[in-house]
C-alpha cells in the first residue's frame, strides 16, 4: 500500500496526519450533532508515527482541494485501502460508522450535494439498517451462562438485590448429596463483569451468553412458506424397489415410527422427523476461540432441499472460547423441552397456499448427525478414547498409559465378543451413573459402562443408541483416508511413500481428464497433501488413489488400500442394496485386519490385563500405575503416621481401591491404621482380584492357557538373564513371537499349515506347538532332554541318554528312560521319561481351564500306567518329567529337580535357590524358544535360530 494512503485531512490541524491520530483529533475535537470541527482547544501533539522523513507532516495537497488530480475510481479506491488500514491500526474503529466524520466540503467536488449529504446519514451496516427501519432481526432469546459449570440462568436472575445491583455467583452444585460436606459447595463462578459507561453509571453484562431462538417459532417461519409443506409430503409417491437404500426413509427407524403406540406419527400427514446437528467452528482467524451451533433440518423435505441454507434451523450458539468438557446437556435443555411440546402437543401452521386455513402438525427428533466427539457428548457417551469407546457396542479398548491413545485394534478377537448397545441399558447405565453422590463413584460407573446421563433421554421416543449416525466425512476421509496417507504412508522418520515420489504421483493425477461435476483436482500431492478439504480427501481417495499409488506403494500394502477404496466407493453411494451394505462393511472389516497386520499388531483387552499381572500369575509384571495407584497411597500415608480417619484423600483412596476388588477383600479405615498394610500386600490383592475378573471373561481354552502360565516356573524364562555365549537369549523376531504367543494373541493370522496342507494354524499356535510334522516336536524333546543330561554331569551324576533301547529281543523294553541316572535314590537308577503336552488338547481342556497342571498330571499316570512295569523289571524307578506347552511342570519333576538342585548345589557352593532357579529358566527359555521355531516356521523361514 501506497504511505500516502495511510493520512487523512484534519480539520482541526488543517493538514493531513496518520489515521490512528485522526481518529484522536476527531474523538477530541470534532462535534457529531452539529459536524463542526473546533479550533479552541489545544492541539493534540502527533506522535512519531505522524512524523514524515523529514521530520515535518507530510503534506499531500497545498490546495483545499485535496482532490485535484485524481479521479473518482482513484479516489474510490484510495478511500476504500484508507479504510482498511485505519481497521487494522485502530481496533476501536467501529465497521458501521466509517462515513461518520467525513467532511461534506471534501466529497462536493467528487459528488453531488445530494449524494454527499446522504453518504453522512445513510446505514453502512444491516443491524443500522434494521434500527432506521425498526425492524428487529435479533429474534434471539439470550441467557447467561455460566463459565466453568455452563448452568444456564435469565439474566433478571443473575442477581442478588436488582435495585441494588448486586450481582450473584453461580449457585450449581454438582453433588449436593456429597457424603463430605466441604464437597457440597457450589459452583461460585462469577456470571456477570461491571462495565463503567461514558456517562459514569455502572451495569453489568454477562461473561458468557447463551443465544437461541425458539424451535417451534423457526419451524412455524420454515413450514409457512410458499411450497415448503407440500415439500415435505413428496417422499410419500417414493417408488423405490426392494432391499434398496436411497434416503432416510428406507431405513428402520423411519418405518417404525410410522405408527408409535398404536398412534399414526410419520403415517398421518404433515408429522415431521427432524435432523439435529452439533458443531463447533472459530469465527476468527488466527485464534483458537471456538463456538458451537446446534442447528437442526427437517427430513421431509427432498435431499436436494433438506440441507439449503434457506431452509436450515439455527438453534443456539454455544459460547467459547472452548467446547464443554464432557455434555451439553444445559444448552440442550431448552431444545428438549420444545421437542416435548411438539411430540405431545404439536403446533399449528398457517397453510400459505391457502390463506386463513391452518395445519395441525406434530414432530419428533429421530436423528442426531454429528462427528464422533460431538455425538458422544450429545447422546451420552463417553468419548472415543475412553476404555468403552464405541457408542454402538461395548467392544473394550485398551489405553495406553504413557500416550492416552485408545487401540482400537484386536480385530480377530471376532465381532461376536462384543454385544451391541441397547437403549434400555443404557439409560439404566446412564441413571445409575446420574445417582452417585461422588466424583470418584460416578467416573467409575461412567468407566464401567460407558454411558452417561444427556438431556436428551428426557425424550420418552429418543433411542441415543440408534438414532445417531456414523458420520462418512470424518470417519472415512477426513480420518481414515487422512490418518493412512499422513500418519503411516508419509511418516518423517520412516516414510512408506519417499517425497521423491509425491512430484511423481501429482505429475499423474494432473494428466487425468475428469468430469467438472467430480470437483477440483488434488493439487497439493506433491506438498504432502498439506491442507486437503473433505471433498479433496474423497475425490482423491475414490478417483485418483489406485492410480497414482500403482508402481509407488508394494503389492502388499497397495492390496489393503484396495480394500479401503472399495468399502468407501460402496458406502457413500447415493443408492446401494441392503447386500451392497454388508459388502461393503464386510471390505471394512478386512481392511482394518490387513491394516493390523501390516502396521502393527495391538493387544487385545485380555492381553493388556494378562501383562498387568505379575510373573507368578502368567504376566509380564507390567502393572497399571492408575490401577495400583490408590494402593501405594494408602500404605505410603498409613507409614508415615500421617492418616486419619477423617483423612479425606485416605478415604477417598480406599472407596477406589475397595471398588476394584472382590467384597470380600474390603479394606476398612480401621484396620488400615491398626494393621498398616503394605504395598505389597495390597498390590497383591489386586492382582489376585484381576487374575480371577480375567479368568472369568475368557474362554475355556484361554483359562486353560492362562492357568498352564501361572502355575509355579512357568515364567522362569522371562527372569533368564540374556546370554548369546550360553545360549540364553532371544533375537527380536522370536520374542516379539513368543510374547504374543504367550498373551494369547494371534499368531497364526488366518494361515494354513504349510507342514499340513488340511490344517488351519489357530490364533493359539496349538497346532503348530504339536503338530508332529516337520520335526519341531523331537527338536523341542531333544533340546530339554540333553540340558538335564548336561546338569546331571555338573551334579557329577553318571548319566546315559536314551538308555535300554532294544534290551530285549522282543523290543518289550525300547526306549523306557530318556535319561538314565545311576545311584538316584537309595542306590536306585532312575529312568527319567521327558514328555512335553498341552493344556489345550481336546481330551484335557475342559479340566485344564479349571485346575492348573491337569494336563501335566494326566499325562504322569499315563507314563505310570506305560511304563512302570518295564521299569520294575529292570530294577530302575519310573519318574516321568512332564512339562505343558506353557512350562508348568508335574509334581514328579519338580520334586526331582529340587533333589538335582540340591546336589549341585554342594558341588558347586552355590546356593540352591540360585542353582534352581537358574535350572528352570534355562528349561523353559529352550521350551519357549522351540514353541517359537515351531510356529514361525509355518509362516516364515527359519533365519532366527
């Protein structure tokens, strides 16, 4: 901009200065009644900004006419870039009041006499041009809403004495039955702020104001125009052909309500169902200073009228700067109570094609579209991170502690395993939540189920389960689509898709001859897709993604997004079957396993509470800080002589504790003080409580592996110390393996045995661990067999291996002792007899997910029963050395082991807690590792070993 244009014409100074010290002269100098300017007072000095290069005022013009030399398009623009910058300099400027203080005398040159003095007078904003006409527009009801709780109030109720002028703090209280009284104060944020006007008096305005405009007034304006009723009954001559989909009225919810009670709703004529609409969007730029509109359509009308600006419904304006935490039920209220109306009651409009006559017509809220975190805030549910995240079923996610971030992986745990959401329980889920006099009670209702109390369940019709919708804008292309190509495909650090090849892809798409009605062509790919709208995001996704990305992406993960772009070409299809919908979320499905499989794989619920738990109880010892927190607290206080009965954060810590264990493990405050319980103690008894919550969700089989890795040993291959030089230790692939393995995750995949052709790998590599093909089973027996030989020697024990085969010519004594150990017991050789089984064959799994080591005592009587006699014969003692897939081993071979132990302790002075401790982690490591070996080779080769 041109410095000339940043002066006006004084006046008062009879000379041109800066905008922002014109404004000053013309506030101190200048008489709005009489439009006269005063040379009597003393003249405001400029400041430095006034001030030219040469020290003096810039002198634009000698003569009075400060036009000369310009034309009026100059002139036009000149005062239009003189405007703008005075806004910017002066914020005090107010938009419609930029004609005010123009001199009549400058613009007679330019225009007439006429135009000049109208150009003076004439509204230059709608709101003035709504005061000359006294028109009131502003048909907006106002109420004050609070700051920190937004409880709603009129603002004649916001104070104490009116006359007086006393305003009032907020009077919420959030749990007035609060068992403490300290914790039943209320709210007391401040509702109104004094403002001193210019003629000294005081008045108060309100912090926040809540603005709304009253439903059934804007239905009445909506259905009273010209054709908009006749609209509205147009979807009752639809001919749509069976099993089709094309609109809201080919769902069920639209045909149930046709009749509700018994009572023609949508049947009789000009009932209407309507849309409700929850968003927040910044008014301003460069601020973060959020607003929410509630705004609602009227389904009737045909979709291409429904969502025109002329016939959409603004509710109520939901203040900033920042969104309500958790509701909106407040802001809802008055909605709600409209709606009641006009369900029970109804309304009545004025036909406007026939003057005089009146409708009788009543309405209900049968749909809520918003995006995930407005919905869950509308129909009462917890937010998507939260542990029971999904407002349609209660598939549970796990969270991550460190991040915050739910998973929301776990596909193959199998969509059976989650029930789906019903409206009565969630409202039973919701009240329960509503009735807890505590903080702490009610975020663990909440936690429990889900669910939380909404305004809008005071609708006796209104299903919050059903009657939300998933919104395809943010789910699919503005998530989804947005997430893969940001987030995994061009990650800074280790990016799938190199930059080199963004100028390639774009290069492509430009080529492409499109349709103008597709919309606007991608052209920020080669900016990594910087700043994509909605619209960018599906034509580029639906149009143009297979395309650019063939010869970029790998097969593999070219092959997932296929999956993607098909779902997503069915489901925002104007018309689909009802068997297109479930192809289309079937490819859904897929695309989130294949994702799962390429980008990593999350643990499931069940997993994450296994790894909780500590070693001795199958874990990996990984406890939750949140879970054991309050137990740390409670000891840590108790110790230090610092609790009390009336020590309230020490009863708030036990309420949380006692609500996370059995009844019967309750800790009163009186024994707390008396007793004072270690940490340890009461980490264990909430590991024994979430052992048993654990046993309780999961499978036969999954007890029955879980069971197997708790029982004594089993995890000694976690506590190994690694060492390559002895053999102790894992490459990454393999115990990536043998922890998913070990937590019941899928390591399996869906596969075929590639031993066994006619078998399909299970998620818990049973088959795969026992399978006799391929030779993993021997390798796994010979690898447990020669370390016992090995610790028999260091025992100075004399040892053969697998003595007494073909002793007699009859082969009745093959094989009877893996190892033979000379002078074992009173001067006896033992024939110790190694067997590996699993707690999941069919014939034992039912007895294993009840009893720990079943399958390791079931399969001792049956080498007993095998080989006892010929044992007897040959004068030797039978003890077979059992050991689940899982390492729990038989009482047979612990007690051996103990008695190995023993003797090598003193051969070599160690202790024998040291000396067994080390026996079975270097046992079970080997047992692990050659689980692992069996099932990565039956879907990847064997280069870890």
């Amino acid at each position: 901009m041109d410095r000339n244009h940043l002066y006006r014409y004084c006046e008062h100074c009879e000379e041109f200065i800066s905008a922002r010290t014109f404004l000053r002269h013309k506030e101190a100098y200048y008489d709005d009644h009489t439009r006269i300017w005063s040379k009597d007072c003393q003249s405001v000095p400029s400041t430095s900004e006034d001030e030219g290069d040469d020290g003096g005022a810039i002198q634009l013009n000698s003569g009075s006419d400060n036009s000369e030399g310009l034309s009026d398009d100059e002139m036009d623009n000149s005062t239009a870039e003189l405007q703008a910058t005075e806004d910017c300099l002066e914020d005090e400027v107010d938009d419609g009041e930029v004609w005010e203080g123009v001199n009549v005398s400058e613009i007679e040159g330019r225009f007439s006499s006429f135009v000049a003095q109208m150009t003076t007078i004439f509204p230059t904003s709608i709101i003035g041009l709504h005061s000359c006409l006294n028109v009131n527009s502003n048909d907006f009801r106002r109420l004050v809403s609070c700051p920190k709780c937004h409880t709603l109030y009129e603002f004649e109720k916001c104070f104490v004495d009116k006359a007086k002028m006393i305003p009032k703090v907020c009077s919420f209280s959030k749990f007035p039955n609060h068992p403490h009284r300290s914790r039943r104060q209320h709210c007391g944020s401040q509702l109104l702020r004094a403002v001193v006007t210019k003629d000294g008096d005081h008045k108060f305005y309100p912090l926040k104001v809540y603005c709304y405009k009253p439903l059934i007034e804007s239905l009445q304006t909506l259905l009273s125009k010209p054709g908009v009723l006749n609209s509205c009954e147009h979807w009752r001559e639809r001919k749509i052909p069976k099993d089709t989909l094309c609109d809201i009225y080919d769902g069920k919810i639209w045909e149930e309500f046709q009749y509700v009670n018994g009572s023609a709703f949508l049947a009789a004529p000009h009932n209407i169902g309507l849309m409700m609409n929850v968003d927040w969007f910044t008014p301003f730029k460069h601020t973060p200073y959020s607003v929410g509109a509630v705004y609602l359509s009227v389904m009737n009308l045909p979709r291409s009228k429904r969502f025109l600006k002329e016939n959409m419904i603004l509710f109520g304006l939901i203040p900033g700067p920042n969104e309500p935490p958790l509701n909106i039920n407040s802001y809802l209220e008055p909605l709600v109570e409209e709606l009641k109306v006009l369900w029970s009651e109804g309304m009545v409009i004025n036909m406007p094609d026939n003057p005089g006559q009146q409708v009788h017509l009543k309405a209900g809220l049968l749909c809520v579209a918003c995006d995930i975190p407005a919905a869950r805030k509308v129909c009462g549910f917890l937010g998507h991170m939260a542990k029971l995240g999904c407002s349609k079923c209660t598939k549970e996610f796990h969270i991550n502690c460190e991040t915050g971030h739910a998973c929301f992986g776990c596909f193959d745990d199998g969509e059976d395993e989650s029930p789906l959401r019903n409206e009565s329980d969630h409202r039973e889920q919701a009240d329960l939540a509503s009735m807890q006099t505590t903080q702490a009670a009610r975020d663990r209702i909440e936690s429990q189920y889900g669910s939380r109390f909404t305004a809008l369940m005071l609708l006796e019709y209104f299903d919050c389960v059903r009657f939300h919708i998933v919104d395809p804008m943010h789910n699919l292309f503005l998530g989804t689509a947005k997430h893969i190509m940001k987030n995994v495909w061009l990650d800074d650090i280790e990016p799938i898709i190199p930059k080199r090849f963004h100028a390639m892809m774009q290069e492509k798409v430009d080529k492409c001859e499109t349709p103008s009605s597709m919309g606007r062509i991608p052209h920020k790919i080669a900016s990594s897709f910087s700043s994509f709208t909605a619209d960018q995001w599906k034509t580029w996704t639906m149009v143009f993604s297979m395309y650019a990305l063939h010869g970029v992406l790998e097969q593999e993960h070219l092959e997932c997004w296929y999956l993607f772009v098909q779902a997503c070409n069915i489901l925002v299809s104007p018309m689909l079957k009802i068997h297109d919908a479930m192809e289309g979320h079937k490819l859904l499905l897929q695309f989130c396993k294949q994702f799962q499989r390429l980008y990593g794989v999350h643990p499931s619920i069940a997993a994450w509470k296994q790894a909780q738990l500590s070693l001795s109880r199958g874990g990996l010892g990984l406890r939750s800080l949140s879970h054991h927190a309050p137990a740390a607290f409670i000891a840590s206080l108790c110790f230090s002589g610092l609790g009390s009965i009336s020590h309230v954060h020490l009863l708030q810590s036990l309420e949380i504790f006692n609500s996370s264990v059995h009844q019967s493990d309750n800790i009163q405050i009186g024994s707390v003080l008396e007793k004072l319980p270690s940490q340890k103690t009461l980490s264990s008894i909430l590991d024994d409580n979430l052992f048993r919550v654990l046993q309780g969700s999961l499978s036969i089989a999954d007890r029955a592996r879980l069971l197997s890795a708790s029982s004594p040993h089993a995890s000694s291959w976690l506590t190994v110390t690694p060492s390559e030089g002895q053999g102790l230790h894992l490459d990454p692939p393999v115990f990536q393996t043998a922890l998913k393995w070990w937590l019941g995750l899928d390591t399996a995949e869906g596969s075929i045995c590639a031993l066994c052709p006619d078998k399909m790998l299970d998620p818990l590599g049973h088959h795969a661990t026992t399978c006799k093909r391929g030779g993993d089973v021997v390798f796994r027996h010979n690898k447990l067999r020669d370390i016992l030989a090995e610790t028999c020697r260091r025992a100075h024990l004399s040892v053969q291996v697998e003595a007494g085969c073909n002793l007699t010519p009859d082969h009745s004594h093959s094989r009877p002792a893996d190892v033979l150990i000379s002078n074992w017991v009173l001067g006896k050789t033992a024939a110790c007899d190694i067997s590996v089984t699993s707690p999941l064959n069919s014939n034992i799994m039912s007895e294993a997910g009840v009893t720990a080591g079943a399958a390791a005592q079931a399969t001792e009587l049956r080498k007993h029963e095998a080989n006892d006699v010929k044992c007897s014969e040959l004068g030797w003692l039978c003890i077979p050395l059992v050991v689940e897939s899982y390492g729990a081993w038989g009482k047979e071979a612990m007690e051996s082991f103990s008695s190995l132990a023993s003797r090598l302790a003193i051969t070599s002075s160690r202790p024998k807690s040291a000396v067994l401790s080390e026996l079975y982690g270097r046992l079970n490591l080997n047992l692990v590792r050659a689980n692992v070996r069996a099932i990565m080779s039956r879907y990847c080769p064997l280069n870890s070993f």
